[in-house]
C-alpha cells in the first residue's frame, strides 16, 4: 500500500485518541517504511537483504508494542498507546493485502504496471530466508485502479477526520 492508503488510517483513527496530534498518527502508519529507508541506508535491508527488520511480521509487531509504550508513556494515556500501536501495525496489515508492489515496473506514460507476470510475495514472516507473504492486491489491479483505491481510502479517512474536527468544534462552541 502508498503512502495515501496508510495515511487514511491515521486520518480515521484521530476521534479515538483526542489526545494524540494529527501529525504523531500520521507518522505511526509510515513508520515502518521510514525504518525500511533508515535500514536501506545503513545497509541493514535492501534488494539483496530484502526486508524483515522493517517489513517482517515479527519485527512489525515488535515496531507496533514498542511505539504503543512510548506513546503511552509520553501522553499518560494507554488507550492512546495502543491506538498508535495498532496505527504502526496496521501498515503491515494493509501492505500484507497489497504486496507485493511493482514499483520498479511502473510507467509514468501509460500508469500501469508492467511486469508481465504476478511477483511473488514479499513479506518475511521472521527474518531473512523466511518464508514471505502477501496477497498480491496490486499483482490484479492496474496502478491506475491503486491510485484510485488508494485516493478513495484517504478521502474517506479524510470524511472521518473532517466530521470529527466539525463535530468538537461545535460541541465546544456551544459550551
């Protein structure tokens, strides 16, 4: 899943933690590909090493309880520990849906994909040399319909967040 998809689950998840910032949720549901960039360039993970620091399902979940407690901590809140939690997990959730992406075949001229035949999954379970997953979602869908799946999750998170924020704006107003 992009950025848009991940992105609309922090989007969404906001009316469940008041007391967490927009920006914290956000930054949840990338995190594990923020690691996967960090990790690239340390030399940790790549196209050779593949990517279970970041990507695997052991190490997200690790990520995911890891990111709860510190949010628990910092905002005094456990119910906002585990929403971020959850916020940071749900990336591997939704990429085990997706995965394996075609990037490296995608044609900005025609906006498809064009790898000729479905990738195999790449998702590690554990670490390297374990076995991987992924549904493949964007092997049977063109990139144009990943984008508008992908829009379609953000407006929609988006909706939550906007009918959250009108919803306490006039509750506020009227006290």
């Amino acid at each position: 899943m992009g950025i848009f998809g991940h992105c609309a689950v922090g989007l969404a998840a906001k009316p469940a933690t008041p007391k967490v910032p927009l920006g914290v949720l956000l930054l949840a549901t990338v995190t594990l590909d923020i690691l996967a960039v960090d990790f690239g360039w340390a030399g940790i993970e790549g196209v050779k090493a593949g990517i279970p620091w970041s990507h695997g399902l052991l190490m997200s979940t690790v990520w995911s309880v890891a990111a709860a407690f510190l949010v628990a901590r910092i905002f005094h809140d456990r119910r906002a520990g585990v929403v971020v939690g959850l916020l940071v997990f749900s990336h591997w959730v939704l990429d085990f849906i997706s995965h394996p992406i075609p990037f490296s075949s995608f044609s900005w001229r025609s906006w498809k994909w064009d790898f000729g035949h479905p990738l195999p999954p790449d998702l590690p379970l554990l670490f390297a040399g374990s076995p991987k997953v992924g549904l493949g979602l964007y092997n049977s869908i063109s990139a144009a319909e990943a984008t508008v799946l992908e829009v379609g999750m953000l407006a929609l998170g988006a909706a939550v967040y906007v009918t959250y924020r009108v919803r306490n704006r006039n509750v506020g107003s009227l006290e």
